[in-house]
C-alpha cells in the first residue's frame, strides 16, 4: 500500500471517530442513512462528516467479491433480485449468478475444518483470508458462521462446524482472532438457532432454556468472549416466538449484559421485518438497503417513537466500526500470492480428511501397480456448497490428474466415470479400486435441506455393485454433512473429504497415497439410518414451529443417552500409525465452579511413522437435579508425534467449564457428585479415565413448599432434621419416633403435611407449616450462600 493510500485510510478512521463527537449534530436522515447498508455490501457516505463506507462481502472459507455490486456506487432493486436469485444457484453456477467475480482461495469449507480440531490450523485459515481480504478492499469478511449442526440434513451444514458447542467455539474464535489480526473484521453468525433451512426466515426454533444456553448459545458466547468479533450477525428464524433480529432478550440481555459484548450487531440480508423494533432490541446495521425499512426507520426516528440514547449508542458502534475498518486497511499489505496459499489450502484439506475404516487398503503400497478409479468425482469434484458462501476459486485440482501425479508412472491409473460391464470386468484385473462419490446437491444448500442422507442417485448401488465383485476397495466421499452407508462392512477403506475446497484433489491423492498420514476427526457423529439422528422425530416442524425435542442431548450426547450406537462416532479418525494413551494425573481429585485443575497424560506414537493424534477430554456425569448427557466434551488438543515418541501432554480445565445453566437461578451452577475425567480416541473410544469430585456452587435440592412430595423432603439432609425435629416437638414424641413417622409417609403423592392429616389424622396449623417452611428454606438459603464463599 503506498503511503498516500494509507494516510487516505487513517484519515477516513480519524473522520468516523471523530464523527462520534458529533452524533448530535446528525439529522433524522443522517442517523437512518449510517444505520442502514449501502446497495448490497456497503455502509453509507455521510459526506458532511467526512464518513467513508466500508465494503463487507461473504464468505466463510472464502473471499466473494462480485465486481458489479461493489465496484463504484450500485444500488437499488436489482441487488436484492440478484441475491434471491444466489441461494438457489449451485456452486459452480455462482459466477452466473452474481456477475463477474474476482477470484479468490477457496479453502475447505466449514464442515471440512471442523474435522481438522486444529486451533492454530484455524487461526492460519483466518489470517489468509484477512489477507485476500485486505488484497481486494474488504473490510469485513461475512463469517464464521457457527450453527450446531444438530440435523445432519441442514442445507447450510456444510458451513459449520461440529454439533459441540465448545469445538464450535474454539475454532470460530480462532478463526476470527486470525482475520481480525489482519485488520479485518469478522461477522459472527447466525445468532441464533438457525438450525435448518426449511422456512428459515418465518420459522420458530422452540427450544428450552437449558439447551439453548449450553448447547446453542455456548459456542457464540465462547467466541465472543475469546476473540471480540467486530459484528455479530443476527439470524433469520424466530427463536421461542420472537425475530431474532428483534429480540432484545437474546441481542441486548444476552449478548451485552451477560456476555458483555461491545460490538456491531448487524442484520443478515433482509433479515429485519420490524426496523424500529430491531434497533431497540440491539440490531444497529440493517443490511442491505432497503428503501422501505429505511422509510420506516426515518418516521420512527422524526416521531421520537425510539429512545434518544438508544439511537445515538448505535450510531457510535457504527462509526467505531467504520474506524476500525479503515485503520485495518491502512496498515501494510503484502500481495496475494495465490500459488502458495493453494498449496495452504491442499495442506489443510489433508489435515481435516477423516479415515473413517481402513482394512490394511490403504495407504497405497508399493503391491499396487494397477488402480480403477471410479465416478465422475474423480475428474468434476465437488469442492463446496451452494450458497452466499460460494467463492469462484483461482484454481481446481482435478483428483484422478493428482492421483497420477503423486503415484508417478510405476502406477497405471484408469479412469471409469461411469459403472459398465467393462468396469466390472476390469475389477479382478487392478489391485486397487477408488470409488469417488457425493451427495446428489441439486437443490440443498442455502435455502434448503437435504431430503435423504443417501449419496447422489444410484451411488449407493454403484458402491454395492463394485464392492459385490471382491475387489480391494477404498471410498472417497464428498458431502456437506454426515451420510448413511448402507455397504459401510463390505468396503476395505473410507475416506469423507466433506467439501474441501478448490485442493480437494491433491488433498485426497496425498492422503489416499500416504503422502499424508489423516489425522482428522469426525466433528459430528454419523448415523446409521435418519431416524437415529436424536432430533429426527420433530424435524423439520409443523405450522410454523420447530421444537428441538432431543434439548441439551444434541449429537453424540443423544445416541449415548438412548444407548444408539453411530455408524461412525463423534471424535472418530484413523491414522496410518498407532497412539497409546497411559499416566493420566489431575492437579486435583475435586473441582468447583471458580477454581482450575490441570489434567495431564502421555501420549506415544507406537507406529513406524509420524503422525497427528486428536485426545479428547470428556466429562462423565448424571447431574443431580439437572441432568447430564453421559458425556460432554470439556476440551481437547492436536499432538503431532514422530515415531517412537512419547510426550507428556496437559490441559488446563476451568471449573466454570463443568457447570450447566439453571433456569430456576438464572446462572451457571455445579452441583455436586462424584464425577470422572476421561481421555478419549472417540466419545466411543475412551482410553484413560479419574474421578473426579464436583465441588457444589448450589444445592441440589429445590426449595420446600406446602405441596412437596415427603420423598423430596425427607431426601434433603437441610430440610429433614428440621422437620423432624418441629414435628417431634409439636407432636410430643422423640425426635426417633417422630423420624419413623416421618418415613412412613414417604411414599405419599400428596405434600408431607396433607400426608400427615391424611395418615394420622394430624392436621398440623397453618402458622406452625409456614413456620417450619420457614426455618428449611432459610437454612437452604444460608447453606448456598456458604457455597459462594472462596
């Protein structure tokens, strides 16, 4: 950048900073038109201000700049025509649709990466977009977006992460800390809850509140509080009856007073249905322009129908936000060199393959001299989804040409597209036979779910056909999300790529060759069939209402509750070398809600060749009176190891990490029990395990009122001795009589004192019930205020 552009850049950041100094000079119009897009991917000129826009384009693993609609001052119709027309488009259809585009790396796509739990891997990928990013003039890139991919037939799937919420954190903060560093902005999204494509912008996400906050919200707030994205994006569903672009609970409650988030939010394209609404809830940016929410808006402000502070506390974020995107493109840019960030995306790629079986196939070993590769994949892969995310790469690797180019010409590597007659014949006369397959991907992706979780028509057969024949046989599958393998026992090896990007082919051909060692590890579980799936019953939702009926056993926590085993588990990957996990320690035997223990184990790579081992720690406890999934991920690491070596590996584990969300308490609790830490392959492959002592933050026992159950009263060690105590001293009788009495009655359905009445015809006062309520519930309220203390 020359100096002259840079001074032009600090000059448009010190203009919006010092904008803000002047919020009250704005007219009505003004503070509409800064609160409102430009065209399709700007913010607005305030040219008495000296305001420059800012340019914010799509996507989440790479750059969509649409030459048409950035380039100078388009706007008007034509732009909102041209986006309705883009989610309906296949990814290679994408330049079509958007016009001319400038290339750019797409990487592998979300679901890809999250295969990868490679936190340093991720903040790279963020820095390499932060630098095409800054090559083009964008200031904001649209992304990551973080969903819970809690449906595997979700059509924007293929853009998130994991169906675990602290995996989905930590790698969309790692992402965004990598763009931001660069002097990009993040947009983080979509919050909340827009699990599927069906209806999307009217449908009712209903979900409880315990599985909203730990699993739905948990990876936002995860994000927010470790890497600050400049914007939070809202999503398009309602979320328990309320627009989430207007629910002041969910963007002002939640975002800013629990989490404490200073930050933009921003509207998801035409996401905004009530523009007054929304800016009071706490959505500031409404994307893109639209005449008529503008209109609205401008009325609403001349009416004085909106807080004054309100109005004027948004206008600041925007212009911070204007100056922080200013500032990052005045800072230095070296220039794109798109070779080498291809050969970063083949890297990547390859680290996030996930060996789902391998039966002695694979690698490729010096026996193979004559491979049949099989499917049109092989020579038109398929590298990412349809959608606003779509990107037009600088380059596509071809898989069956890579192939041949890793294996040399000691390999003789035939290419059949399609299965014929010839292409059976032919499997007792090769050594090795690749099927690549994909998803059929016609119609899903942005604006709509899969149907099925079967691979494009008549692969499954081709597969099973193929595989008849007796054939050493290896499966490569591209897919947005998990698939059913009904011929998953009669294969020797499977890879799933998921959409990985314009390398996916050298990616594939490293690893297929052994290049590579994988390392990648299933993010989701895979399904043995659809209706396993545990939020299967009430999707896709009826009338306009989705309840999420599985609650806080989304994913792996739901097979393992209903004891459901996966076709493929959460956490599941091969390598080409062994681990052995031993010597697992903790710092601690116990843990509560505001301390830290360390968990340490060895790791030895037992194989003749290095490789990369994804440990996972996982939490095993019932709960109390809030119950827990079987096991929940508490964290996890990525251990590159030569052969033969061993290393002492440690995870630092907060207590607040432990706790779950009580909607009686409105907070995060612990209760207690005797709990266990495990070190895991796979929440299926649990190596090492210790117990571990859960330090109470609350009691596990409600408060006692008139019509508790005496099962509920006599099991609270608070509460029983005072009842028998009061009840001994009223009645006149030995406190060991009376807690006979006492346990007579406790399999009564009624309350303990209509029991007494009922059983012995003592009828105990009002006064002298309210009395002895009293002096339980105060005891419980100084026994819990004594959990607090340090």
């Amino acid at each position: 950048m020359t100096g002259s552009a840079k001074s032009d850049h600090t000059a448009l950041a010190d203009n919006a900073l010092a904008a803000r100094s002047r919020i009250a000079e704005m007219t009505p119009q003004e503070k509409t038109d800064l609160l409102s897009g430009f065209g399709m991917w700007k913010t607005a000129r305030l040219e008495r201000f000296g305001v420059e826009p800012i340019v914010m384009t799509d996507g989440t693993y790479g750059v969509r700049y649409s030459m048409s609609q950035i380039d100078g001052d388009q706007r008007g119709g034509a732009d909102l025509d041209d986006f309705l027309a883009i989610v309906a488009q296949r990814a290679s259809d994408v330049a079509i649709a958007w016009g001319e585009m400038k290339p750019a790396t797409c990487f592998p796509n979300g679901s890809a990466m999250g295969c990868s739990w490679d936190v340093p891997l991720m903040e790279r990928l963020g820095e390499l977009l932060g630098r095409e990013c800054r090559a083009m003039g964008v200031h904001m890139l649209l992304g990551p977006g973080i969903n819970i991919r809690r449906i595997p037939l979700a059509g924007r799937s293929y853009e998130y992460y994991s169906e675990d919420p602290l995996l989905t954190g930590k790698l969309a903060s790692a992402v965004i800390r990598g763009l931001q560093d660069q002097g990009v902005g993040a947009s983080l999204k979509h919050f909340a809850c827009n699990n599927s494509e069906i209806e999307r912008t009217t449908m009712d996400s209903i979900v409880d509140e315990r599985a909203l906050r730990e699993i739905y919200l948990r990876g936002f707030e995860i994000a927010v509080k470790d890497s600050d994205p400049w914007t939070v994006m809202s999503s398009y569903n309602r979320l328990n009856g309320v627009q989430t672009s207007q629910d002041r609970w969910l963007l002002t409650t939640v975002l800013r007073d629990d989490w404490g988030y200073e930050g933009v939010v921003i509207a998801d394209w035409n996401g905004i249905k009530d523009r007054a609404a929304s800016l009071v809830a706490g959505n500031e940016l409404d994307m893109p322009e639209s005449p008529r929410r503008k209109g609205d808006l401008l009325a609403a402000l001349e009416a004085g129908d909106i807080p004054k502070d309100v109005v004027d506390r948004a206008c600041a974020r925007v212009l911070e936000l204007i100056a922080r995107g200013h500032a990052g493109q005045a800072r230095p840019v070296t220039a794109v060199d798109a070779v080498a960030h291809h050969a970063e995306a083949r890297a990547m790629a390859a680290a996030a393959m996930v060996l789902l079986k391998n039966e002695g196939v694979l690698p490729i070993g010096p026996d193979v001299r004559r491979i049949l590769v099989v499917g049109r994949d092989a020579a038109v892969p398929v590298i990412q989804g349809s959608g606003c995310a779509t990107t037009t790469p600088t380059q596509v690797d071809q898989p069956i040409g890579e192939l041949r180019a890793v294996l040399g010409h000691t390999v003789e590597v035939l290419l059949h597209p399609a299965l014929t007659e010839e292409t059976l014949a032919l499997c007792s006369q090769v050594d090795l036979v690749i099927v690549f397959t994909s998803t059929e991907g016609a119609y899903d992706g942005e604006g709509s779910d899969r149907t099925t979780l079967a691979l494009g028509p008549d692969q499954d057969d081709m597969i099973a056909t193929l595989a008849a024949t007796g054939a050493r046989m290896a499966v490569v599958i591209a897919c947005p999300d998990a698939v059913v393998m009904p011929w998953a026992e009669d294969v020797g090896a499977i890879i799933t790529t998921f959409y990985a990007g314009q390398a996916m082919g050298g990616a594939v051909a490293d690893v297929l060759s052994g290049r590579v060692n994988p390392s990648g590890k299933l993010s989701v579980s895979f399904p043995r069939s659809l209706g396993d799936v545990p939020g299967f019953l009430t999707y896709p939702g009826e009338r306009g209402r989705h309840v999420y009926s599985d609650g806080i056993h989304v994913g792996y926590r739901g097979y393992d509750q209903r004891g459901c085993a996966p076709l493929f588990p959460f956490g599941h990957g091969l390598t080409y070398t062994q681990f052995r996990y031993s010597d697992l320690a903790l710092s601690d035997t116990a843990l509560g809600k505001t301390g830290r223990i360390q968990v340490s184990f060895t790791l030895e790579n037992t194989g003749d060749i290095a490789g990369a081992e994804v440990a996972q720690l996982y939490l095993r406890a019932k709960g109390v009176r809030l119950r827990r999934s079987p096991l929940e991920l508490k964290g996890f690491a990525k251990i590159p190891l030569e052969p033969g070596e061993r290393r002492g590996i440690v995870l630092d584990l907060a207590g607040h990490d432990l706790t779950v969300w009580d909607p009686d308490r409105q907070d995060w609790v612990i209760e207690a029990e005797e709990a266990e830490i495990v070190i895991a392959a796979s929440s299926r492959d649990l190596r090492l395990a210790a117990p571990l002592s859960l330090r109470p933050s609350v009691l596990s026992w409600p408060r006692v009122q008139t019509d508790t159950q005496p099962v509920y009263v006599l099991g609270n060690p608070i509460a029983r001795p005072i009842l028998r105590q009061e009840f001994a001293q009223w009645a006149g009788i030995s406190e060991a009589d009376a807690d006979k009495v006492l346990e007579h009655c406790a399999n009564s359905f009624i309350g303990i004192f209509p029991t007494l009445e009922r059983r012995l015809r003592m009828t105990v006062p009002e006064d002298r019930a309210r009395h002895i309520l009293g002096r339980i519930n105060a005891a419980m309220d100084a026994a819990e205020q004594s959990l607090a203390k340090p």
